[in-house]
C-alpha cells in the first residue's frame, strides 16, 4: 500500500541572509523540525539563491554524498582534493565526501544571481576515498521523458554515487503523462517539482513542493502545466 | 503531592500557603513528542521542568551535526542557561522526545517569587550549584576519560535513559558517532 508525505513548498525552512537566499525542504542548519529530517537517506535538499559574486567559503564535509543542480546561473567551485570547476545550468556535479574533503562555492558572475539545488545523500559505506565528478547532460533528453542523472554505477547514465540511489529529470510538457518504474525494492521517491504543475499519482503538487513516496512500483505523472521534475529514488531506513 | 513540589520539598519545606503562591506563577503544558519547546536563535523565558515525559537539549553545528547537552525525564530541570540569564538569543533546541508534562517557570516569575518566596532563592541555588558540580564532572570526564569508561559512568547515572533515549542520541550525548557507538557497544557486551 502507497504511502505518501506532502512537503508543501511554503513549509520549507527558509533562511534569507541577504547573499544568500535558502529554502530547506529538510532540517539545516538553525532549521530543525523533528519531524523534517530526512527522507530515507535523502537528509538535505536545500534551494539556494546566490547573489553575484557571492558565496560559501571554504568548509568541510565528510561522510556525504553531495549532489549540485544549478537550475539558472554558474555555481564555480574549488576543493581540497584540487579541482577548480564551473558548473553551470544542464550540469551535474557530485562529491563524495568520504574520509573529509574542503571546498568553497562561489557565484562567479557580478550580473546575475545563481540558482541551485544541493542535495546531501547518505553513503551506503563511510570513509570511501573522496572523488568528484562533473558532468554535462543534454537537457533535450529529458524532453516528455525521465532521463537518470544519477546513478550506483560508474558505467551507467548520469554521475554515480556510494548509495543505491537513481535521480532522474523531466520536462514534460502542460498534458503529459510519464510513468516512473521503482528500480530497487524497497526504495522510496521523492519528488521535487522545480518549476510548473504536476497530478502525481492524482496529488496535485505545485512549484517547489516535494512529495515522498514509499513502499510503491509505479507512480504515473501528469503534467497540468510544463513542468520540471527532479525525481529521487533512495534506500529507506528500517524504523 | 505536585511533581513540582515533591522536587522543591527535597531542598526547602514550604508552608502550603508558600506553595499556593508558586503555584499561581507556574504554567504547566503539555506537548507531544516531536515537537520543538526551544529554537536556536530564540531568547530562552522560561526554565523547564518535566513532570512526566522525557526532554533533550542539544546544538546543531555544521549544519546538520546533533549534539546532545542534556536530558530531562520526571523531576529533572531544563533549559538554556545562557540565553534566559543573558536573555540573549541562545545556541540550544529543547525538544520534547516522549509525550510530556512540562511545567514553565518564567524568568520574569521567578525572580517575583524569590522577593516572595526568598526560600526558593536558597532552592534555585543548591540546583544551580548541583549543576554546576555536575558540569565540572561532565567537563572532566569528557576531557580525560575513553568512550567505554564515559558510557559505564553515564549507564550507572542515569540507568533510566538507557532505556528511553534513542541510542544515536546517547551517542551524541557521550560524544561519538552512531557507528562508534554500535561497535563499543558490542564489544562492551562482549566482555
């Protein structure tokens, strides 16, 4: 039996420190909810708005999968294990954090603001050997299709990561429907809506709202509006 | 007999009259588990004391990282010292665990009630002093002792949360990981 959790997009945390304008769909930071921590082994989702020129100093991380969409604008970044990188919009970007890696990400443009989405997944083993990825994808491809952005498996579609965890992306147009196939049992969905309106299942979700989705095969997407979507399938934890 | 005044009478004996007028400046509520009595960023007003149900405090740093300060079952005080002496914004959450009954002393109340009650003066400073030993305690213990000999010692203390508490709550409490934790664990059963 489906089991569902609706985050509406006006239930997130929000914080606005003027450089940086942040939305957190989960606890972060001074935003805690008991009941907001995380989604199986989806633990942040957070949706940032950089101001040009500005940005997160150098800091640590350790034990985490981080995964970066930049939604409008460049994310530049630069880490301890010596990559210095642009990111920008069509881009997917992960780290591994692993054993504990340094890195700072900064808006490299003084005109426009930087939009992104960072998203923290729990590793399926701790201290693996940190690494970084970067890709660039055909958003073409994800045109009335999912196409998998992320991935286990190194050989596979989209960047990989230490958890058994597949994100896709979809654009699909006002009258659309597309149909999502659960890829590992016992996995759950969560689904961000980034821009427009979608029937899931029959829930009507808006811009930025996020729904969970558990103990499912199948869930049927309906576009009321163009709309894009962020669909991620991660392990759930026994509880 | 109240909880409150059972906690109170174990100090200081109150004349029931005393214990009408501490009453009429106490409000007591109560909250489910789950839900948040104390944010960081906020100014602490009131101390806490827990009638039935259980209580923690604890800090969030690098985002996301929990660590527990203390808990709070029946009969035991909480709060954040800082923030409702300084009554500045404060570092600490206090989160109700498991369904509780909470009685709030406001600082605005408790200091009317030390010019009218000055017993509770004496009272409020014996627990601030038994506090205060038991942070020095705390303080060295995480200074000098293993992880093993700082989960016996808090095993002895507090036999009753062992069994309430989440175990990744102990864990942050002791100062370790919840991986750390389950291995000594294991090992400590071992023995």
């Amino acid at each position: 039996m489906k089991n569902t959790i609706l985050h509406k997009a006006n239930t997130r945390g929000h914080a606005d420190h003027g450089w940086l304008n942040a939305h957190h769909t989960f606890s972060f930071a001074s935003y805690y909810d008991p009941n907001r921590v995380q989604f199986g082994v989806l633990r942040v989702l957070n949706d940032d708005i950089v101001a040009a020129g500005m940005g997160f100093g150098t800091h640590p991380h350790d034990n985490m999968e981080i995964i970066t969409i930049p939604l409008e604008g460049d994310l530049a970044h630069k880490d301890s294990m010596g990559n210095t990188e642009i990111i920008k919009f069509g881009d997917v970007q992960v780290m591994s954090a692993g054993t504990g890696i340094q890195h700072s990400e900064f808006n490299p443009n003084h005109d426009q603001r930087t939009n992104l989405l960072q998203i923290w997944v729990f590793p399926k083993e701790r201290n693996v050997e940190p690494r970084y990825q970067q890709i660039t994808l055909d958003t073409s491809d994800r045109h009335n299709k999912f196409q998998q952005i992320l991935s286990p498996n190194s050989d596979d579609d989209g960047v990989w990561i230490h958890q058994d965890a597949w994100f896709h992306m979809g654009n699909l147009d006002a009258g659309t429907t597309v149909n999502y196939q659960r890829k590992l049992e016992g996995n759950g969905l969560y689904i961000f809506v980034i821009k427009g309106s979608v029937k899931v299942d029959g829930q009507q979700l808006e811009q930025r709202d996020g729904l969970g989705i558990t103990d499912f095969d199948e869930v049927i997407f309906e576009a009321t509006s163009d709309t894009e979507l962020l669909l991620m399938e991660v392990p759930m934890l026994a509880n | 007999m109240t909880p409150i005044l059972d906690n109170i009478s174990k100090i200081v004996k109150l004349s029931s009259d005393e214990e009408q007028r501490l009453l009429s400046r106490l409000e007591t509520k109560k909250f489910k588990a789950k839900s948040i009595i104390l944010n960081a960023g906020e100014v602490c007003k009131y101390s806490y004391f827990v009638n039935s149900g259980l209580l923690r405090s604890f800090t969030i740093n690098d985002h996301i990282v929990e660590h527990v300060l203390s808990f709070a079952c029946e009969g035991w005080w909480i709060g954040d010292m800082y923030s409702l002496l300084s009554q500045k914004p404060g570092n600490l959450f206090v989160e109700v665990l498991e369904d509780a009954e909470v009685v709030l002393l406001s600082k605005e109340n408790q200091e009317i009630l030390y010019q009218e009650i000055p017993k509770l003066e004496r009272f409020f400073r014996i627990l601030t002093e038994n506090s205060l030993v038991a942070n020095q305690e705390r303080l060295m213990d995480n200074l000098s002792l293993s992880a093993e000999e700082r989960f016996e010692k808090f095993c002895k203390k507090y036999p009753t949360l062992i069994q309430k508490v989440p175990q990744k709550q102990i864990a942050s409490y002791i100062g370790v990981t919840p991986e750390f934790f389950s291995k000594m664990k294991s090992r400590l059963l071992k023995k």
